[in-house]
C-alpha cells in the first residue's frame, strides 16, 4: 500500500471536514441514497439518484424503469437502515444479523432454489446449498458446505477487529477493516444472490459504526472494481482490493469538494437556467405550473393538486424561490406566489 495514496485519502478528508460538508441539512440522507444508488448500478440497475429520491420521499415510480430495478432499491434502502441502526447500537456481527440484512436486501428480487442439495429460498436470507462460479468462465467460489463455518469464522475474527478498533482513533485502519470484510465476505459467497450488495453494506455498515464517511463504489468504475477483486483473489493478497479502495474514496471525495466549492459560488439569480442540459424535478414543474393557475393557494391545497406532502411542496417552493423562478407577493399569510416573467426557466407556461 503506497505512502501517497494514503497521505491524498488523509488530506481529502482533512478538507472535507474543515468545509463542515456533512453538515448540510438532509446530507446524510441524500448521501444514503447515492450509496444505494451506484451499489445496485453496479447489479444492473438504471435507476438514477433523482428518480431514487423521488421513489423514497414521494413514492412516485421512475417512467421505463422495470419494477424489479425499482424494487432492488427499496429494498436495500431498508436493509441499510436497519444495518446504520445496528451500527449505532455496536451490535456484534454475526450468522443471523447477515442472513437477516440479506433477507431484507432479497425481499422483493430473491425466490426459492430446489436441488439435490435441498431448498433454500433467497429472500429469507438463506445461505446457498449449491456451488457458484464468478462469471463466464471464472473460477468456482468455495464449496457451500463449507459456508456456514467459514462465515462463523469470519464473524468471529471480525468482531475481535471491531472491538479493537473502536477504542482507536485509527481512521486509515478502520478503513482497512471495512475494505477487507468487503473483500472477504464476497469471497465467502455465502448466498447465491445478492453477495455484491451485501458485501457493500457490511463494508459501509462498520464504516457507520467507525463515524466514517461511507465508501461509495460509483457505477462508472464498476470495471476496475471488479478487476481489483480479481487480482486480490489471484495474488491471494489484500492489497489490490485495498489500494483500489482507497484511491476509489479519495476521487469520489474530492469531487464532493469541488462540486460543494462550486456551489458555494453559484449565484441562482444571476446565472441562467440551461433548460436542455439541467434535470427538471417532476415535482417542481408541476408546482410552478399550479402556482401559474393559481398562486393564491396554501401548502395543503397545492399537495391536493400536484399529489405530494405539504413538507415537499415547502421545500419545493423554496427551491423554486431561490432560483427566481417565482416571487412571493405580499406577506406570508395573506400574499400569493407569481411567476417571474424576467427569469428565464425550464419549468415552462
């Protein structure tokens, strides 16, 4: 493991806390999403982070997404809050806690498997009675009767680490941890589904209970990823696996700094609104479209209309006031909404 990567990983993190970045209201939730967002990307799912945030807070279902890709991450949602539950609680890692997340994680995608072997069923997090290979062509994970004692193993070695390291302040070793517990419970395989996304959760669930900022795999280096697990397991060595990660948590970190620098300067009355290249909030459109029939309206009746909570269209109309799109007229209570004919805006009359 290079000095370097170790040293640019430290000093990311130095100046995404001195820039308090996480403490932006609903960050933490937003950053919840993104993580559940690439992690099922990385299984195949299409579903974007825009479409996942109005799944989880409206429950409105994103248009030429199947129902399986929809319910992937509804389903690991669940599973992550519950594991960010247990994280808090430092509750020991064990063979019923991971079948338990996997059930959660395979509520909704998972089914029953009859062989020789017997039946197991995947949505209630039973462990494989058959074997595995990692692709086309790829080598055989281990034999399934030998699961249920290397994962007693692996819990047992990992709750020792845990126990340890919760008493440090070694952030780079916690990391270390995580990573490695990733890479080791994929190498376990102990479901025949799922095992990526688990895998994922367990790293970002001892990294919650380490107060880190979670690891985020993006969907765009879903390849080298992959690669990085296949030189660990053909060198039989971490490092790969381990450099791979680090170098993955300080691109994605600096990017959340410049993209936070970038707002920090961005002026919404100054600067127009490209309506071709910037994402248009269903919510917002039809918002700004009610208040053009009628600004007069509360909270309550323009959720009536638009089929949402009266908090979303709060936040909404916030949103849509800092960008000047729409002027409030008038006091809070007895004004109206009007839309700016000045400012140019992709939410259309």
């Amino acid at each position: 493991m290079k000095h370097e990567t170790i040293q640019h990983l430290m000093e990311a993190l130095n100046e995404y806390q001195s820039l308090g970045i996480a403490d932006q209201i609903d960050y933490q939730k937003f950053y919840l999403y993104s993580l559940i967002t690439h992690s099922t990307a990385i299984e195949g799912s299409t579903v974007t982070e825009i479409e996942n945030q109005l799944l989880f807070d409206e429950g409105i279902t994103a248009k030429g997404r199947s129902l399986q890709e929809q319910m992937m991450n509804i389903d690991l949602k669940a599973a992550y809050e519950y594991s960010t539950q247990l994280a808090s609680q430092h509750v020991d890692v064990s063979i019923d806690m991971l079948k338990n997340l996997s059930a959660m994680v395979m509520k909704n995608t998972g089914g029953t498997y009859n062989t020789l072997n017997g039946s197991f069923d995947a949505s209630k997090g039973d462990l494989r009675l058959v074997g595995v290979t990692a692709g086309i062509g790829g080598r055989s994970y281990m034999n399934y009767q030998k699961v249920p004692a290397k994962l007693a193993e692996y819990c047992q070695q990992l709750n020792e680490s845990r126990h340890h390291l919760l008493n440090t302040d070694n952030l780079i070793a916690q990391y270390l941890l995580s990573f490695d517990a990733h890479y080791q419970l994929v190498t376990i395989h102990p479901w025949v589904d799922g095992n990526g996304r688990m895998s994922r959760l367990v790293m970002n669930h001892l990294q919650y209970e380490f107060g880190l900022i979670p690891v985020k795999i993006v969907k765009e280096d879903k390849a080298e990823y992959i690669q990085a697990l296949i030189d660990s397991r053909e060198r039989d060595s971490l490092e790969p696996f381990r450099n791979f990660m680090l170098e993955e948590h300080t691109r994605n970190i600096v990017k959340e700094i410049e993209e936070y620098k970038k707002s920090l300067s961005f002026d919404p009355i100054n600067t127009p609104i490209d309506p071709i290249n910037t994402p248009i909030d269903p919510i917002k459109r039809k918002l700004y479209q009610a208040i053009l029939q009628d600004g007069s309206l509360n909270y309550a009746e323009y959720a009536t209309i638009i089929g949402t909570s009266e908090a979303t269209v709060k936040r909404r109309l916030g949103e849509l006031k800092k960008e000047n799109a729409i002027i409030r007229v008038g006091s809070n209570k007895t004004g109206h909404w009007v839309v700016n004919d000045n400012n140019l805006t992709h939410y259309g009359k």
